[in-house]
C-alpha cells in the first residue's frame, strides 16, 4: 500500500496527487488537518514535511514532491 501524507491547498502535494490521477495509481492520502495522521508522519518521517511518501510493500519512504513523482513513474 502507498500512503501519501498531505496538506490542504498545498501545491507541492497537488503535484503528486496530480501525477497520482494521471497514472491511476491507488493511495491512501493522510492529511495533516487530522492530528492522528500528524502524529504518524512525525513516528515514520520525523519531520512536519509534507508531502510524504510510504511504499509499504518496497520499504520506501521519502520527501520531495519532484523525487515523489520520479518515483511514481518509475514503479
């Protein structure tokens, strides 16, 4: 599963939501307007960032909107 944590209205989470749309790629968006998906960016980051990316099944987690969508059309 792919866990993207996000936030409203920002526009570097629009740009992988974007690409998310445009490759019919499944997620599970997290936005941080709900503390309890905060407190699990902060146990599985470390840092406010958004947006960030989980691959569950790939052991990948990374920052960036630009490597997030790199790695989104590579998968």
């Amino acid at each position: 599963m792919i866990i993207l944590y996000t936030k409203t209205m920002c526009p570097y989470c629009r740009k992988v939501l974007d690409k998310v749309a445009e490759l019919g790629i499944t997620i599970d968006e997290r936005n941080m307007a709900d503390q309890k998906n905060l407190a699990e960016l902060m146990e599985k980051g470390g840092k406010r960032q958004v947006p960030f990316l989980v691959d569950e099944e790939r052991g990948v987690s990374m920052y960036e909107s630009d490597d997030i969508v790199e790695y989104l059309e590579q998968r």
